[in-house]
C-alpha cells in the first residue's frame, strides 16, 4: 500500500481493499465468476501499475559554480525530431505518461549539465548519473542521447561493458531506440534474408530519424570494421551523427583512439562535439595505477577525449563508489617527475555535475527483497546452510564438482514451479529465467551446469513418464519433492497442487540450461572475425537456468528473473551490488520471486544499501548547501568486518584512517561482544559505576521517563560517560568500541552540547512467549530492568591465514544492528522528536514512499534525529539471547574449541537475575551544515577532497 508520510493513509487514495472490493462488485454484476487466485492477480497488477507511475523527484543533481544554464532558452529552436520518435516508441510499447514525462524532464536535466554542442570551444565536462541496479538505465541514456543528437551532438560514443555478449546486447538496443535500422542486416546479402525493410524501433516511427552512421553493427565490433577497411567520413552538421557500440577493450579504445588521430590531422583537434557514456563507469575505467602510468582503458579513454575540441564525459553506473575515489588533481597523464605528458585530458573525475536518478515504485530493491534488520526475513529470501560445504567461497578453478546440494535442487525445483504459476496467471512474462552464480571460474561454472543439466532431465523424465499415475496415487520420489517445495514455497490453496502436476509437463518442457563465460583478456576478434572472449549465441532460452560468474554480474538482463542462487564472496561494495541481478521489475510475480543466498551475505546487502542511501541524502545536502563535487569530499562507509568499498586497488586516491575519523552523526553500537566470560563481569561493574556515580553527581532517574519506561538520566557528566568506556571492552574486531579514541574524542570535546549526556537504560518486555522474563535488580538501584532479548551468535575469529584465533559474540547474529529502529526516536522528548520530523520534511516529500513500508514512522531514518540532538545519548543494552537453547554457537566457518566452554559461561552470565552481557549504543548530535555527512571516522575511506576539508574541520574533537 503507498502510504503518506504523515497520516498513513494511500497516497492516491487507493488501497488493495478497495481495488479488491471494485472487482469484486464487478465480477458480481458481470457474473464472470472469477476466482479468488484470479482476484488476488488483478489486484496485484492494477496496484503495480499504479505504482510504476508514480515517480518521486529526484533529491536533484550538484553542479559546478560556473555553469551556465543553456537549454531552457534555445529549446523552442531545436527540432526534437529523434526524441518525439523515441517517446511514441516508449509509448507504443506501454510506458505510462508520467514515466514519459520524469524522461523528459531527466534528459533536459542531464543534457543541460552535459553541455551545449553549439557553444564554441575548447571546453570538455565531465559529469556521473547515479542510477539503481537493473532499473532502467539503457532507457534513460538512449532518451538522452536522442536529444544531444538533436541539440547539435554529432559524435556518440558508448562503452557498453567489458564483454562481447554486453556490448552486443547494447547495440541491439541502440539499434532500435536510437539507429532505427536493424545493423545485423548490415553484409547480410538481400537476397538471404526476408523482408526488404530494415528499418526498427525509432525507424519504424519516423525513417527520416533512421539516417544515424554507425561503424559497428550488433555482429562486428570496431576492430572487425576496421580489418574489413570499414570506414566513413566525419559527420557534417547536416548529416545524420556518428555512433560507435565499444566493449571496454584496451585493443578496440586504442584503435579508436588511432582513428580520431587521423580525423583530426594537422589540426590536432576534432572540432565536432562528441558524448561519450560510459555504462557502468566504474568497471575498467577508474584509474588504478599512479597519474604516471594510468591503467589501459582509462588512458585510452583520456585520449580519445583529448582528440575533440569540445567534449562530454558522462559516466553512468549504480555503484558510484570508485567514481567518487578519482583523484580531482589528476590534471593529465604525468611523469615520474609530475610533468605532464603529451595532449591527454583530465582523469574522470565527476567534477561538473552528479546526478542521481530515483527508481519508480515498482522497482525491486534492497529494501523491498532484503527488508531491514528489525523486519522479519522476507519469505523471498532463503537461507543458504549447505553451500559452503559443496563449494568453499575461496576455491580453486581446480576443485572438482561431483553433485548438487540440496539447496540449489530446491531451488530448481522452486523455478520449475514458478513457470507453472506463472502460466496459470492472467499476465505472465513470457522468459522466464533463474541465475545461478556459484564460481569466478568457466570451468567450474560448466561442471555445474552439467551437472544441471543432468538434474533437470531427471525431472523432466520423471514429469513426463510419470504425472499421471502419480496424479492416481502411484509413488514417485522426484515428484514427491516437487510438491513438498511447492506447499513450502508458495500458496498451494490458491492454486491446487492436482491442477499445477496437471500443468507441469507443458510449463517446464522448454527449460533449458545456459552457461554463460566470459574471458575478458583477450583482443575482440580472432582473424575470421569471430569474437573469442565468449561463444555469444543471440538465441536465448526462452525459458532457462542461467548459470554463469562475472557475466552475468554486470549489463547483462535475465529477462523474467525469478529464482536466484547466488553463493560467492564478495569483498566490495560496487562489485557486490553489480551481482545483484535479483533487483529490477517485478510487476505481478514478485511474490513468486526467490533468493537463495547466505545470512551474512544478506546482511551484507543490507548494509551496502545503507551506505548507498546515505550517498544519496548527501548530494540532496549538497545540493541544499550549493555545493559542488569538487567542494565536498564524500566519505563511503566501509563494512566493520571484511566488505570493501571498492577494490583496493581502486582506493590508490584515498588515505584510510583508523579511530581518529569525526563520529558525530554516526551509528555507533556494539555489534559484536566479547566472549570472554570475565570480561563481561567487569563490562557490567564498569556500568554500574556509571550509573551510581551519576546519581552522586546529582542526575537521577528523569521523572517522565520515556514513552517505553525506559530509565533516563539527564545532564550526565562527559568524564563519566568515557571512564566507562575506558573500561569497557567489547569484541576484538568490534572496530567502533576497540581502543581508546572513542573514549579520548569525548574528554576532549570542546563543543557546548557535548559536556552532559543523556544515558538511558533500555528495557525489553516482561514477558516473551507468555513466561515471564527474571528482572534485573543489580543495574539500577531501586528500578528492575528486563533484559533485551536478540539473537546471540558466537562466531569464531579468523586470521588471514584461515586459523582459528578467539570468538566474539554477535548481537544480533548475522545482522548489522543492536537497537532497533525507532530506539533513539523513544528515548528523545516528544518536542525533540516532532523537530527532527518537521526539519526533515522537506526530503521526505522528495523521495518516492516505499510500498514495503507499513509505518509512516519508518519513511524518517534514524539518522535524521542526530541533528535535532540536545546533547549526545548512550543507551545501555542488558541482553539475553532468545534462542530457547541460549547463545548460538556457529558452525558453518568452523568452531575454536574454546567456544563451547565460553557458550556455558556466557549462557550463565546472560540469564542470571543478577548480572548481564552489556552492549552499548552511542548517538552524537550533529549540526545543520553537517547534517546528512558522513563524518565518522572510524573504519572510514575518505578522498583527497575530503580531506582537505574534514581534517581541519574536525581537529578540536580530537
């Protein structure tokens, strides 16, 4: 249900009840006689079209002080001929009149920060669009790219991926929403093929659009075109534009960057203005050597650039975190010396705009696949215990497959009944596909997909010979297995498990196993021209299990995406959104949508949203400040245990900083405890000194105390708050409350809100499952304190070398969190509260709501109460585990034997009336022109413009 922020109600005036209630009123008056099933699919659609259009505006995009507005004045004087013909394409094939009109006003945005093409030169821009995984993204840059052709751009170049399988399937697509002419035809003699118009797409629209010189085709890439002597002129200004499809190949750039050379002569610049996009900008194209010796494809791209008197870098990606890493001094190609080297323009560095796109409603994401630490796990996701056991994430291309965990056979399963489903329903994708990304290695991806292959057979053998007289009461195994994960997986009263064996045959008949390689090393083409980094076959299973590693991580669309099984380690950010194949558009199955995937990977996943989150609300605050890249540094968090942001080696530009970052406005807790029994005996005697010494000081409990009964002492002295943490020890690989620069940053504050602090002692409910909870007596004199109850986990440590080396003990087991939610908002003054709420209204009513959330409260982040902070809070957590045999002890990664004697203490220590395991949450108010930064810096990587600005800024907390 879309929801307003404020009174909870639809946001259109439109629920599931009263679509529900129409058609069946409908149905009545009809007598059609639909059923339930059929009444629960026609909601779904009408609210997920309803949905898809309502497209919140974008937090809007930074620019660089000295650029000058130019469209909106010379737009009444262009012919926008392509782009009329690429909207009614749009339209014809059902895109809604408010997605049409967000196009519009996105490519007017993008096209005015890119640069006018009529404006003399030399000038070059460089800007970043910071889209969301599988949301769109081709579409909007071909809108785009139709509207610089008809400003005056009469150069387009796109770099479509690193694979010969991505850049075909880009050029299909330019083919048809920017070309008009289908480039197959192209060599393709007339009388092989059987039908004399070639014309598609836009083409189909309006053939005076269709006059577009492009030197690739969808079967030959650049440097086939060039073996075949394949060349044309420079386009005129009344000429159709030139286009070129390029893998990002360091062969293909180079040659590229040869023929601008010979274009541009003695002259040395080509004065014809060139757009250059550069699909997910930040794969290969980053920089991850020194300035004096710039990786291939980034220097190749500098050059290519560097042949044009006026040009337009715009990079597009979802993952903008290594774009953000560029170092903006990198002024050219230098020396050891730091001379410059030759003609090459600056590195990629957004420094002119960055421009954040916003998903429609109806877009799958983090959140509406994951959910949050405090919802419950969606039934989409499923927990993969086996996997590590079948396949270790760090293996060999060596290892040896000999079958198939039960888990990914559940999985087939589960995707097999899904195109029964899916063939029952009203409207239903005709591909349908499941992912399966096990393995970086082709040969261990091929085992797998043998192995598949052989499976998938057997059900179908078994389908087949069998249905019929198991529909009769026959006995049958693999059928037996099937209805099990169907009454598992799905709602087997809507649809009977009789009518699905029924349909079973004809639904999975035509699924097929797919492999998908990918070497990126080697040149385009091999002499007869055929492409060697894979075998691409434009015939794709209409219905298939795609099994495959980096292919299928990036560009490449699984059309119908239904099932996903994804068992890989993942060590950065950018990379780990990429696999991500999952995210996109579901409209009407997302119900029937499923992910097999590991707990810490899925926390993992939520984490990373976070921080992609937080990216975006700082460039709303950029904007709101006029700010532009170059002024304001963004800092990415990094994971507290082993997820990079980016690849190391794309962290060259950056310094990382260990405990001596700026924490205010941070999330600070203690995830993970330590599980040394003695420790937790003096974690609880240092609190309670806390607690007594600020009644000595005077603070005693506040007489209102907080909505939840919480405990509350005001106006608690700094020095009281870190004497506790000096003593305080949490987890060993707890990277927030390790050391002492937690302790030191508060005796040192200077600033006026951070000499007293609230500290609140949180309380859990009385009872849990109808028992009754032992109170806590020994904490708070006078005042019985119920323990909060969360998922302990005792994990053991690793060092890099694999051995065991201690435990720590997590929190909330694989989660990223210990308070809830909405913790900090319950303890804060209901004035404080409605301040927050109020301050941040403005960003709330720019962002699309959430059809996943079910609370108006949940639309305002946590970290949007930071700012209307008084003075700092630390919250105290008495936790007890609530798993009914106690701490958990995890098995999957090995156990340290000391583990299960620490597990016996701990129990004891956590269930005891008379002590407790502590865990600490710390909120540290931030101002209003910091509000919406990163500024902790604890585990955080910062680049050169953020330094250059926060170090300084921040020196008197330190």
């Amino acid at each position: 249900m879309l929801q307003d922020p404020e009174t909870g109600e639809s946001r259109l005036g439109l629920q599931e009840a009263d679509v529900r209630t129409a058609f069946e009123s409908l149905t009545s008056i009809l007598r059609t006689g639909a059923t339930e099933d059929e009444l629960d699919q026609l909601v779904r659609y009408v609210i997920a079209a309803v949905s898809a259009d309502i497209l919140g505006p974008g937090s809007g995009g930074v620019t660089k002080k000295d650029h000058e507005p130019w469209l909106k004045e010379v737009k009444s004087e262009i012919n926008w001929r392509r782009w009329r013909a690429y909207r009614k394409m749009l339209s014809k094939q059902g895109r809604s009149g408010r997605v049409l009109e967000r196009l519009d006003t996105f490519t007017d945005d993008v096209l005015d920060l890119a640069g006018n093409p009529q404006k003399p030169g030399p000038w070059n821009r460089r800007g970043l669009i910071i889209g969301d995984v599988q949301s769109g993204k081709t579409q909007n840059y071909l809108g785009l790219i139709n509207k610089a052709a008809d400003a005056g751009y009469r150069l387009v170049i796109i770099l479509s991926g690193n694979t010969e399988y991505l850049r075909r399937q880009t050029h299909e697509r330019v083919d048809e929403g920017f070309i008009g002419r289908d480039t197959r035809r192209v060599g393709v003699p007339k009388s092989a093929v059987l039908s004399k118009d070639v014309h598609i797409g836009v083409g189909k629209i309006d053939q005076e659009v269709a006059n577009a010189t492009s030197l690739t085709t969808v079967l030959m890439d650049y440097l086939q075109a060039t073996k075949n002597n394949v060349d044309v002129p420079l386009p005129s200004s009344s000429s159709g534009p030139l286009v070129f499809v390029l893998k990002k190949n360091k062969h293909v750039l180079e040659a590229v960057n040869g023929w601008a050379r010979g274009k541009a002569g003695n002259q040395g610049k080509i004065d014809l203005p060139i757009l250059l996009l550069d699909d997910e900008s930040d794969y290969a194209s980053v920089n991850t050597r020194g300035a004096e010796d710039p990786t291939a494809i980034n220097g190749a791209i500098r050059n290519i650039l560097s042949r044009f008197n006026r040009s337009s870098y715009v990079a597009i990606t979802a993952t903008p975190f290594a774009n953000i890493f560029i170092d903006y001094e990198a002024t050219g190609i230098v020396d050891k010396d730091g001379d410059v080297i030759g003609d090459v323009v600056d590195d990629l560095f957004p420094e002119d705009y960055i421009y954040p796109l916003e998903a429609p409603n109806n877009y799958v994401g983090i959140r509406a696949m994951f959910g949050s630490d405090d919802d419950e796990r969606p039934k989409a996701v499923q927990i993969l215990t086996d996997a590590q056991a079948w396949i270790p994430v760090k293996h060999t291309k060596n290892l040896k497959i000999n079958a198939l965990p039960e888990s990914l056979l559940e999985a087939v399963r589960a995707f097999l009944l899904v195109n029964v489903i899916l063939d029952k329903r009203v409207k239903s994708p005709i591909r349908r596909s499941m992912l399966v990304n096990v393995s970086r290695f082709t040969n261990v991806q091929d085992a797998v997909g043998e192995l598949l292959t052989s499976e998938l057979d057997k059900y179908k053998t078994a389908i087949e010979l069998h249905a019929l007289t198991y529909a009769a009461g026959s006995e049958n195994t693999l059928l037996d297995k099937l209805k099990v994960t169907y009454e598992k997986q799905f709602d087997s009263k809507s649809l009977p498990w009789e009518k699905v064996l029924a349909q079973l045959h004809k639904s999975v008949a035509d699924v097929r196993v797919k492999v998908y390689n990918s070497s990126v090393d080697k040149a385009e083409t091999s002499g007869d021209g055929k492409a060697e980094d894979e075998d691409y076959q434009e015939e794709v299973p209409p219905r298939q299990i795609a099994v495959g590693g980096d292919l299928l991580s990036r560009g490449l669309t699984l059309d119908g995406l239904v099932v996903s099984y994804f068992h890989r380690s993942v060590g950065a950010a950018d990379t780990m959104m990429q696999m991500a194949r999952w995210f996109g558009y579901r409209d009407g199955f997302q119900d029937l949508c499923r992910l097999w995937i590991s707990e810490k990977t899925a926390a993992d996943y939520r984490f990373v949203g976070a921080a992609i989150q937080e990216l975006r609300d700082d460039l709303a605050h950029m904007r709101r400040n006029n700010m532009t890249p170059r002024d304001f540094g963004l800092a990415v968090q990094q994971h507290p245990e082993s997820l990079l942001i980016t690849a190391r080696n794309k962290m060259k530009d950056t310094v990382q900083f260990e405990k001596e970052v700026n924490l205010l406005g941070r999330n600070l807790e203690t995830r993970k405890l330590s599980a040394n029994p003695t420790v937790q005996a003096d974690n609880f005697r240092h609190t309670q000194t806390l607690i007594k010494a600020a009644i000595e000081a005077g603070c005693s409990p506040d007489a209102q105390s907080t909505r939840r009964g919480y405990t509350r002492f005001r106006g608690v002295p700094k020095e009281l708050v870190a004497d506790l943490l000096q003593g305080y020890k949490a987890a060993e690989d707890d990277i927030f409350f390790t050391g002492s620069g937690l302790e030191r940053m508060i005796r040192a504050s200077q600033g006026e809100h951070f000499q007293t602090w609230d500290v609140t002692v949180m309380n859990g409910p009385k009872k849990r499952e109808g028992t009754d909870l032992p109170e806590l007596m020994e904490l708070v004199p006078g005042r019985p304190v119920f323990k909060v109850s969360r998922n302990l986990l005792l994990r053991s440590l690793k060092a890099k070398d694999g051995t065991l080396t201690g435990s720590s003990l997590w929190v909330s087991g694989k989660k990223t969190r210990l308070a809830g939610s909405d913790d900090l908002r319950m303890v804060l003054d209901k004035d404080v509260e409605a301040a927050a709420i109020a301050s941040y209204g403005e960003y709330i009513a720019s962002r699309p709501v959430d059809p996943s959330d079910t609370e108006p409260a949940t639309l305002v982040p946590e970290r949007a109460f930071y700012r209307n902070l008084p003075q700092p809070q630390l919250m105290i957590y008495a936790v007890t585990p609530s798993h009914e045999d106690g701490i958990v002890v995890e098995s999957e990664t090995g156990v340290a034997p000391e583990s299960f004697a620490a597990k016996n203490e701990l129990d004891d220590v956590a269930t005891d009336p008379n002590t407790a395991l502590i865990a600490l949450k710390i909120a540290l108010p931030t101002s209003d022109s910091e509000y919406g930064s990163k500024n902790g810096r604890v585990k955080y990587v910062l680049n050169r413009v953020a330094q250059k600005y926060w170090m300084a800024d921040y020196e008197d907390l330190l």
